[in-house]
C-alpha cells in the first residue's frame, strides 16, 4: 500500500493513489485473511491443514472467498485513511511553515526539516486519520467476518453479501454493523500510528540516502 500509493500519488492525487495500493494488497490479503479468519473460528486444526483443505474443496477461488466485502472495506478504509492522513500531514506542515515564517513549499520537493513531520507527529496522524478510515468503513468488515466465517456456523449460508447485510440487518438491527468496533480501534490505531511513523522515518532516510549519493556523484571528478 505504502509502495504503490508513494509511486502513484504524484501523478495520479492521494484518493486514486491510495486506491491502486489498497486493490494492489488485496491480490496478497484476501488469501491471508481467509486463512485467519477460518482459524480464528476453529475450524481448521492449523495453517497447513486450512490450506490444504481450501484448495482440495474450493480451489484457488476458496482463498477468494468474500474478496467483493473485502475489497469493498479495504478500498475505502485505505482511500479515507491515506487521504485524510494525507490532508492533515499538510495542514500541520503548511502551519509550522507559516509561523516560521518560511513560503509554502507543498509537493515541490524542498528537503528543508520543516516538510517533515516529526515521529510523533506521524503517530498521531496515523491514529486520526486511522479512525476516520475505520468509522467509514467498519459495517463492511463486520459484513466480511460473517461471510468468510459462515462455515463454522449452523445457520443457512449467506447467499451473497447484498444476502449478507439484509439479513443481519432484520435480524439483529443497524447496531450489529458496528460490534466489535471499539476491540479493532485498539489494535487498528496504534498499528496504523506506527506504519504512518515508520513510513515516515524509513522515506526521510532513503531521501537523505539519495541525497548524499547525488551530491557525491556531482563532485566527483
């Protein structure tokens, strides 16, 4: 997500940029959250024995079971995340320069310390713009989580997820779309703090990296 939406954003903004990265990690994430949802429930005995028995019974689509819930969440949680994270990143950069006194340098490429947003910053915009990304789009990862784990259930399947939703919803009432939401906003806004900080800090060393290899390149004789 990070690589693509850093490749891509430049030419295309942050909402098609974080788009692209968020369909990108899908072609890894579906199987792999398949895979751990179904051994969450039990009903697999390990790693091994779930994917075997999901490409002996269902095939290779198996691993793709609920990928339209999936990408349905995932898409959009990425889009609102990075785009809000992206938003404020330049509130607060475009804020510190004023006061310094100093133009605006936006997206020019000014490798002045005040385009950069201090570790503790970036935990604190990950958090923020981790729950705008959540609140938007927590009802399609409750949706997800009942249909990849119907297989452990008595209940009849869901037919599809459109299925999926009018049934939760005449059964259990609008309420059920947000269970769970406060247990994955106390994983999912540290997780995302640290991967907007990490991000942040690996970009400024590659950046500082280039930086000293060009300048060396250019005084070479």
């Amino acid at each position: 997500q990070f690589g693509i939406f850093g490749a891509t954003r430049s030419v295309f903004g942050p909402v098609v940029a974080s788009a692209l990265g968020a369909a990108g990690s899908c072609i890894i994430s579906i199987p792999q959250e398949v895979v751990k949802q179904r051994l969450v429930t039990g009903i697999y005995s390990g790693f091994r024995d779930a994917c075997t028995t999901i490409y002996k019974t269902e095939g290779v689509k198996g691993f793709y079971s609920a990928w339209a819930p999936t990408m349905s969440r995932n898409i959009p949680f990425v889009v609102a995340t990075f785009t809000a994270n992206d938003y404020m990143k330049h509130k607060v950069l475009k804020r510190r320069r004023l006061k310094e006194g100093k133009n605006w340098a936006g997206d020019s490429g000014d490798a002045d310390a005040s385009n950069e947003l201090t570790i503790a910053e970036n935990l604190v915009l990950g958090i923020s713009s981790a729950m705008v990304g959540a609140i938007l789009t927590h009802p399609s990862d409750v949706v997800k989580t009942r249909m990849m784990t119907q297989a452990a259930s008595s209940e009849l399947p869901y037919k599809s997820a459109v299925d999926c939703v009018a049934t939760m919803l005449k059964a259990e009432g609008l309420p059920v779309f947000y269970s769970g939401f406060v247990q994955r906003s106390m994983y999912m806004g540290p997780l995302w703090a640290c991967q907007f900080a990490l991000n942040g800090r690996f970009c400024k060393s590659l950046e500082e990296r280039n930086a000293k290899k060009a300048a060396g390149e250019v005084s070479a004789p």
